[in-house]
C-alpha cells in the first residue's frame, strides 16, 4: 500500500524546486544598463568596514594644531574667540543661566560654619552652592588663615573625593599634596565633587529595572539627548564656585587645577571663562583626541572634533592667560563597571596613554605669537607650556610653584602636615548620590518640559498652507540634517551601478544592486521588478526598509514568509508594485556601534551615511526608464522605522513615508527612568542623538515630511512603546495635517492586532491611494 503525498507539500516541493532552478539560472545575468555585480561573502558587513574605513581616514587625516599666526588689530583677535567659545558650551551643553546670586552654604550639624578639618596654615569647611535650579555643587571650601592671595579651584577625578586631594580621609601621601600645598601657600580653594563611575544608583527599584551603566553615561545617555552633557554639568559647577570666588573677592587671580576627568573639565572653563588666568590640565591624554571613541562613552561630545580637540582647545585662552599641560600619569579605568547579570554599558577604558611624546610634541609652545594692542604695544595671544611629573604623580612641585607664579603667588613656604577630618566615619557615598540624583532630576525635568521648548523652537514655521509650510520649514530640515543628524559631504564618486540576478520568481526578479558614494563606501540593496511591466510603462516603487541587524533578503524572501517582516516587500512585488530593498549599516553587533562612536566627536552619525546611500539610491531609481520618478514612497519596520522618520525628512524624492514598529514618543524612550521600555535600560546606546530633545521628537520629524503623506502602523502588543505614547505622539501630527494644513486625507495610524510586525493591511490601502497602485 502506498501512502499519499499532501498536495500541500507537494505544493511547497515545487516552490523550492523552482526557486533552486532560479538561482541556479540567475548567475551571470544583470539589469540593462548595469555591470556585473562580482563582490562575494558578506556584503552587509563589507558596507560596515567601508564606513569605518571612511571615518578611520577621518580620524588620522586630523593634525596637531598649530599655534594661530596672528595678524590684524588686538580687539578684532579677542572678538574673533567669541564664536569658537559659543559653540563650545553649545556642545558641552552649557545652555542654562546658572543661579544668582551666589551663595555658599556651610554643611553641618547645626553649628555656624562648621569646621570639617585645620592646620596650622587653613581651615576646612563642606559646602554646598547652588548651580541651576535644582543642582548643587558639594565639596570643600579651603580658607587660609592669613589674608588671601588667589582663589582656585581644584577639580579632582571622577573616583577621587574632594577629602582625598587634600590628604584629611586617611590616603594622604607626600606625592598627592599639591592641593595642600596650594592651600599652605595662602589660596582660597573650592573643591567639588564629581560624578564617579560606580554603577551603584544606576537603577529604578520601583520598577525593577538596573543597569551596569557607570553613573556618568547614565547621566550622559539622559543628559545628552537633551542637548546638555555630564562634562558641561561638571564645568557649570566650577564656574559658579568661580562666580562665587569672584563675587566674594573680584580682585584675587582665579585659577583652575584639575587631574584625570578633572583636568578636562579645567580645560573647558579656562576657554570658556575669560576669568580663568590660569588652568592647570594633568592626567590628560592630551593629543588630537583621534582615539577618544576608545575611552567611556561620557566623553563622546558631538562635533568636538577637530576644532575642539585638546591641542586646540587652549587656543580660546586668549591674550594674558595660560594653560599648564602636565604630563601625569592619567587614571586607569580598564572597563565598565560590573553587575551581576548587566551588560548594558558602552565599551570603554582609560589606559595609560601611549606615545607620550607624539602628544608633547602636538603641544608646543606658542613662539612669536602676538596681536596689536596698541599702536606701540603687542601682547601675546595665549601661553602654554608641557611639564613633566616624575614618576607620572599629578601635582609637581614644578607644576605648582609654575602655576603660583602665574597667579602672582609666591612659592616660600615649606609644605605643611595635613590636618585630620574632624568628622567621624564620614561617608562620600550620601553626598555621591545627592549629586547623582539631582542631575537625574534636572535630566527628566528637561525631557518632561521639553515640548514647550519644541514648540518655541518651530515658531517660525508657517502653516497657514502647505506651501508656506514647505518654505518656512525648509530651514528646520537643514538645521535637522546638519546639526543632529550630520552632513557628510557630496558623494565623491560616480554611482556606478553593478547588479546580478538573485531571485526568479513566477511574477518578478530580483536583482542585488551595488552603488558607489566614497572610496570604500558603498550602497547595497535588492531590486524587485514585476514580469508584466509593458514596453513605457512607468510604475511606482515602494523602498521597504529592514530593521536592526537585518537584511533585504528579510524584506524580500519569495520562499517563505520571513519573520517580523512577513516578506512584505515580495508581497508588494507581487502586487505589481517595483520594489528596493536597501541594506542599512546598523547591522553586526558592536561593530556598527562603533561607527557611532568614531562619528560623534566628527559630527556625523549613522544616519549621515544612510542619507546619502538613499539619495543616491532614490535618484538611480528615479533614472530608470520604468520607475515613475514622481512615485517613490518609503516604508520601513522597527530601525526601518527610524529610517522612515529621518531619512524622508531629509529626502524629499521620497514622495511619503510609513513607520512601522516604531513611531513613539520617541523623547521619553530615550530619557525616561520611569519607562520600563525605555532604552536607558538597554545596551542600545546607538539611540541617542545630541540636542534631539530640545528639536525634534517624532512629530516634529513628521513636520519634515509634511504635507507629503505619512502613515504610522501599530500593533497593539509591539513592546516598542505603548499605545497611549503613540496615540498622543501621532495626535500632535494629526493636527499638523487635519486641523492645520487642512489635508487630513494624507495622514494617516492603523492600530492593528498583534505586536512587532508588518501588517500590510492598512498600510496597503494607503500605499493604493497615494502611489495609484495597483490601477
């Protein structure tokens, strides 16, 4: 007896049958006006390496600064600094008015001004000043006993204490007395304390959710997103115990001192703060900054480079002020910190610097260097100068009698014995975490007002019609590019084109496609063509987009119905539509992520690559001879998603877009502490984007698109977000359209059931009414 086949297998025996002939027969064959495409292995991580190949070149073409060769009147040099210091802070995040009047509160137990430790020659008291609205500065206040002679601040590292620079908490070695020794010399001292890189608060206990993120990048990912910066937060701290130092005393020199992520934090103030005549930078690799990707993630500041990297910093100084580079050794920080189950944190150490005297030499002193004053005066433009510690101790002798000198200080007086704390059992960690928590505080504040900032940003957007609209935000769309997303340059090679058949299906082919932008940067997609298209028919294309870690071929299988993605671009071919399948670079793991991290100090990111592979892409499509150049719309899942809100906000051949499995709040997602989906609990640290908070949340990316149309789609259980995130987000861009540019017709959000995934039901009839097809 012989058993019987099910037709249903024999069904999909055939299916395979066939598409093993037609990948057998597709070598050897391209699209007309194409060359043979002949790269083999993997072409999604080839695209990756290019990229950083790209940026790598970058990175080394950057050069030691020279010192500025001065020509022309004195005031015109010192008006000539103001641009370079406001984008600066810009960058740093040094946005906000710090509060006045300055006050400095003594911490204690209830007596006046009580002392935390003496000796012979000061006295130690723990203060606190406020900062901005809710943000304190905490440390130490050193008074000496006799009448003052400068003030300074001295800012140690992230994982020292304020006690220890001064040797009062047990750890006080001959080695580590400079502050001490600044105090016996007669200066008032301020010693804050900075956020460490513990992971111990990095957590929301109410809702069950930490992570193994140091406190600076948990305060960086927040802070960050919302156009301020863990640094800029550090540096506003010791310029009001500046403004305080000045307001008490305006006549004392001030002077800045500070080792590891102190010593960059003095560098900072001294260029921006003309109050500052002298910094001392130590325990600083002090080069170009071209391997600062390689550090934490929280000292990654967006565009820093080249104009801002440490060798060219000191060249906001300005006339009459100095920067003492001490070659320390830096702190060592060999990776994140760990938590039993966490992985989340960036990648990132600190390292004892290598090539030591390469960074020396980057940093030589200026020479002749003067700018006109007067008509009989010059006066030298800024000095600087490297000494070295031995034995890599931050904290000279050298160093600090320089550093005295320059504040009009003499050096005679041998060191004194430090004092001991007074307080007993006195524990860092409480006032650690008060510092913590406000700055958590002041980031979700931020986030939570941050529509009114928004709004107030948009105001000269006119949407009184749509062509109004398009001309008034035509200048939103170039800030969007240049200032968040990044605008690589025009590509400077040919397109290029080189395609080869890959798939031979009963209703169209498929062909991988190669374009080119740079030298090793490349676009790669998959071209879907319909068998039926008739000698001058054009026909619209779809450009269907994967999400994270994916590929076309996700997008694209005729064999099976792909996961998540439901073979949505196959099934779209096989309605008739042309369809292009691109390949993003947000594929391979760490590897992309780097990318980023290599991007940011350069000002470019992820995206300013996707953009120009899809502005290449779409005017490729737009010169074949059977693509409707009128009707190229995009739709895209998850990444794809982002893609969707960013790319066509930019490219504007794109004639509507869809956002699949992504459209949110998208704001809240990145900042929230309180959002157990939010991506500060994930080791996506890819998301965030500087300044985005304060400019464009989704809807605001949406205004970018408008009034070409624009659809969201949502599954109801997809733990990208919650419906009431998405239904308030998606109300701001219903009103835009509807109530605003009175075209409701061309906006559009399906709530569908089920989670992650492409629906293709809604977003079917939206794609037939805005592309006219199928006829």
């Amino acid at each position: 007896m012989h058993s019987r086949i099910p037709p249903s297998l024999l069904r999909r025996a055939f299916v395979v049958i066939c598409l093993a002939i037609s990948f057998s027969a597709a070598r050897g064959e391209e699209l007309p006006g194409t060359k043979p495409l002949t790269m083999q292995g993997d072409l999604a991580a080839q695209m990756v390496a290019g990229i950083d190949k790209y940026l790598m070149r970058e990175l080394d073409a950057l050069q030691p600064a020279e010192p500025p060769r001065v020509k022309g009147a004195y005031q015109d040099y010192i008006d000539s600094l103001a641009p370079g210091r406001e984008r600066l802070s810009k960058i740093l995040g040094l946005i906000d008015k710090r509060v006045s009047p300055m006050v400095m509160d003594y911490v204690g137990s209830g007596t006046p001004n009580p002392l935390v430790a003496e000796s012979s020659t000061y006295k130690v008291y723990q203060v606190r000043w406020p900062v901005l609205p809710g943000i304190e500065g905490e440390g130490l206040l050193v008074e000496p006993n006799q009448t003052a002679r400068a003030s300074i601040v001295a800012v140690p590292d992230a994982d020292q204490t304020p006690e220890s620079l001064l040797g009062i908490d047990g750890t006080y070695s001959p080695k580590m007395r400079f502050v001490a020794r600044l105090a016996d010399m007669g200066c008032r001292i301020v010693i804050p304390t900075l956020i460490d890189r513990q992971c111990t608060f990095s957590a929301n206990p109410r809702i069950g959710r930490a992570t193994n993120l140091s406190h600076r990048e948990f305060i960086w990912r927040m802070s960050y997103e919302m156009g301020r910066h863990i640094l800029g937060y550090e540096i506003q701290k010791v310029l009001a115990a500046v403004d305080w130092l000045k307001n008490t005393n305006d006549k004392l020199p001030v002077g800045v001192y500070g080792y590891g992520e102190g010593g960059l934090v003095a560098l900072y103030c001294g260029a921006i703060d003309t109050r500052i005549k002298a910094a001392v930078v130590s325990g600083v690799g002090f080069g170009g900054r071209r391997d600062v990707w390689k550090e934490p993630i929280d000292r990654s500041i967006w565009g820093s480079l080249p104009n801002f990297s440490d060798d060219k910093v000191d060249s906001l100084y300005g006339p009459g002020r100095w920067v003492i580079y001490e070659e320390a050794r830096s702190p060592v920080v060999p990776e994140p910190p760990k938590r039993d189950g966490h992985n989340e944190a960036a990648p990132g150490r600190l390292e004892t610097r290598a090539n030591v005297e390469r960074d020396i030499a980057a940093l030589k002193p200026s020479e002749d260097v003067h700018v006109n004053k007067a008509s009989s005066e010059e006066q030298a433009y800024h000095h600087r100068f490297v000494m070295t510690a031995p034995g890599g101790q931050s904290g000279n002798d050298d160093v600090v009698h320089s550093f005295l000198l320059i504040l009009d200080v003499d050096h005679d007086k041998p060191a004194q014995a430090p004092p001991k704390d007074f307080r007993q059992n006195f524990d860092p960690s409480a006032r650690q975490k008060r510092q913590f928590d406000q700055l958590v505080a002041y980031s979700q504040r931020l986030w939570q007002t941050s529509e009114d900032v928004r709004r107030a940003f948009w105001a000269k957007a006119d949407p009184s019609s749509p062509a109004k609209w398009e001309q008034t935000s035509e200048w939103y769309r170039n800030y969007f590019w240049v200032e968040v997303i990044g605008k690589l340059p025009k590509q400077t090679e040919p397109p290029n084109p080189h395609s080869r058949l890959l798939y031979d299906t009963p209703k169209w082919k498929g062909y991988e496609v190669t374009l080119d932008l740079y030298a090793d940067v490349f676009a790669y997609g998959i071209l879907l063509l319909p068998k039926d298209l008739k000698p001058g028919e054009k026909r619209p294309v779809v450009v269907c987009q994967h999400g994270l870690e994916g590929r076309p071929q996700d997008v694209c299988n005729p064999g099976k119905q792909t996961p998540y993605y439901n073979s949505f671009g196959a099934r779209l071919a096989d309605m008739g539509y042309i369809v292009y399948a691109p390949q993003n670079p947000y594929f391979g793991q760490e590897k992309f992520r780097i990318l980023l991290r290599k991007a940011h100090p350069l000002k470019l990111s992820l995206y300013s690559f996707i953009v120009r592979q899809h502005e290449t892409a779409a005017d490729w499509l737009a010169s074949l001879p059977f693509v409707d150049a009128e009707h190229i719309g995009f739709y895209g899942l998850s990444y794809g998603g982002k893609t969707a809100m960013r790319i066509p906000a930019i490219v504007k051949r794109y004639c509507m877009s869809i956002c699949s499995g992504d459209f949110n709040e998208w704001i809240g997602k990145n900042v929230s502490i309180d959002f157990r989906g939010s991506y500060i609990w994930s080791g996506e640290y890819d998301m965030y984007e500087f300044d985005l908070g304060q400019t464009f949340n989704y809807a605001e990316m949406a205004n970018l698109i408008a009034p070409r149309p624009f659809m969201v789609e949502r599954g109801h259980d997809d733990g990208v977000g919650i419906d009431p995130m998405i239904a308030n987000e998606y109300a701001k861009v219903r009103y835009l359209y509807a109530n605003k540019l009175k075209l409701p017709e061309l906006t559009a959000i399906e709530f569908f059931r089920g989670g992650h995934e492409i629906h293709l039901k809604g977003t079917a009839e939206f794609l037939k009414r805005h592309l006219g097809w199928p006829k």
